[in-house]
C-alpha cells in the first residue's frame, strides 16, 4: 500500500508571468490557485481562479508511483539561482512521517526533481475542470471587408463567488484592461520566415469606466455572482495582407485584492487560428 503524501507547490513570477499555488492532502483532496493563463507550464489556459475536489485518479496514481520508485524526501535543499525569467518554486513535501521542503531556481536541473514538477503541472491542469471560484474568458471573431471585430467574454464559473477588482473609482490605474492581439509568420526579402506580432486592438479604458458608472460592470471590490457575464466589443483591427498563419487571442487583466494590496490576474482566451 503506497505511503499517503501531502504536499504545498508554489511557482510565482517569471516570464511570462506564473502564479500558482497547488495543496494535496493526505486523503487525496487538492485546492489550486492560479492567477495567470500562462501559470501551467504544460499548457496555457483560459481559466483562473480557485480550483479544488478531489485530485483526478490518475494523476494522482501517477504522483504515489514516483514517490514510491524516488526517495524524493531525501534530497530537500535549494536548487538553483534566483533569476528573473523562471519563476521560483516552493515544494513542502511530506511522505509518511518524513517531511522536505524544497527551493526551486533558475538552472535547476535535478531530473527526478524536474519529473516530480511535471506531474504536479499535469494534475494541477486536469484540475481546471473543477472550478470552485474562478472566471473563464472566450473570444468572437466578426469578419468583414479585411477586418475582425473582436469580442472578448468573461464569464464567473464555480460554486462560489470569486472577489475580485475590476474597476476602482477612486484609482482608476485599477481598471480592467482587455486586448486582443494578433501574431503569425512573416517572410524576410531573403526568404527567411519568422514569428511575428502583427497588431493589437484595447478596449477602450473611458468605455471600461463608463461601464462601471452605469452598472454594467462592478465598480470596486466585488463578489463576482455565479454565472455573471462580461463583454467587451472591440474596435474593429485590419487583417495583416503580408504575413501568414494568422492567429488572434484575447486577453483580460484585473485585479485579486488582499486586503489594501493588490494582486495582478491575467486571463487568456484560447487562441483562434484566422488563415
């Protein structure tokens, strides 16, 4: 019978931009916290927020094989440099009556160390399917004479409220900021193709005020209502005519506060493949 684990991880920071927090409990019981679309390394996506039930029967099978075949415990310590494009990681990790904690860096490269962090990212990825209070954002793509309209939506999902901040009156550097960007492949007069930014399109910060004004969008600190839906129609953007594999994906950034501080959120739609 495989040794009941509990175990904390937490990533923060990096580029892009990761904040992750994932807990397991001895009976199988996981909460996560993500505050970016970009916080999975296995995958980018289109929810965050507050995820918690039971952990999926396989990833957490997967979690109680490798422990077994590692003696993980055994190797607590600090793993690599501080460096500003990796986020750093925190790992408590408690096997039996044996308990480790770990600090993960740029240039860590423990390979058993390296293949417990990729099961954690699968679990916590198969856990986005149980939101408990989170938000997920969408984008619609009106095509027309060359341009796309673009409309970005955010919805609440979950069986509890998500408080979060979107628009502050009284500061307005607090307010929600939605854009959509589109990317694909240009060609160099030598031949030599290569990724690209092409544009991007806001919407418009006086509209986003405009909205809390009236109503339609929650002024302040605020308990998202389950369900509750946002939509930002934005400016129509011209289609690029010199590049390829066009693609458009939206974004939507707002605020988690605690107490007076502020936290950054991040919310990604998925990416929409135009050509």
């Amino acid at each position: 019978m495989a040794e009941p684990f509990e175990l904390t991880y937490r990533a923060r920071d990096g580029r892009p931009p990761v904040n992750l927090n994932l807990h397991i409990t001895a009976d199988g019981h996981a909460e996560l916290f993500i505050g970016t679309s970009t916080s999975i390394p296995v995958a980018r996506v289109d929810r965050i927020g507050t995820f918690a039930g039971q952990a999926p029967a396989n990833e957490l099978q997967a979690i109680h094989d490798y422990l077994a075949k590692h003696d993980l415990v055994s190797r607590a310590g600090t793993f690599g440099q501080a460096g500003p494009g990796t986020p750093n990681r925190f790992l408590a990790l408690t096997v039996g009556e044996q308990h480790a904690e770990f600090k993960l860096n740029s240039g860590q490269n423990d390979a058993t160390i390296d293949g417990f962090e990729r099961l954690l990212h699968h679990l916590a990825l198969a856990m986005i399917d149980q939101p408990l209070s989170a938000v997920e954002a969408s984008l619609d793509l009106q095509e027309a004479e060359g341009q796309i309209t673009p409309t970005i939506t955010m919805q609440a999902i979950g069986s509890e409220p998500m408080t979060v901040l979107l628009v502050d009156p009284a500061q307005p550097v607090f307010t929600l900021y939605a854009q959509v960007e589109l990317r694909g492949t240009k060609t160099s007069p030598g031949s030599v193709t290569f990724p690209a930014v092409l544009g991007s399109i806001a919407f418009p910060t006086e509209t986003v005020q405009a909205m809390a004004e009236s109503g339609e969008l929650p002024s302040g600190v605020t308990k998202l209502p389950r369900d509750a839906t946002y939509r930002f129609e934005l400016p129509p953007i011209a289609l690029p005519v010199d590049a390829s594999a066009i693609t458009a994906t939206g974004s939507i950034d707002f605020w988690l506060p605690d107490g007076k501080a502020r936290s950054s959120l991040s919310l990604q739609t998925a990416t929409i493949p135009l050509t």
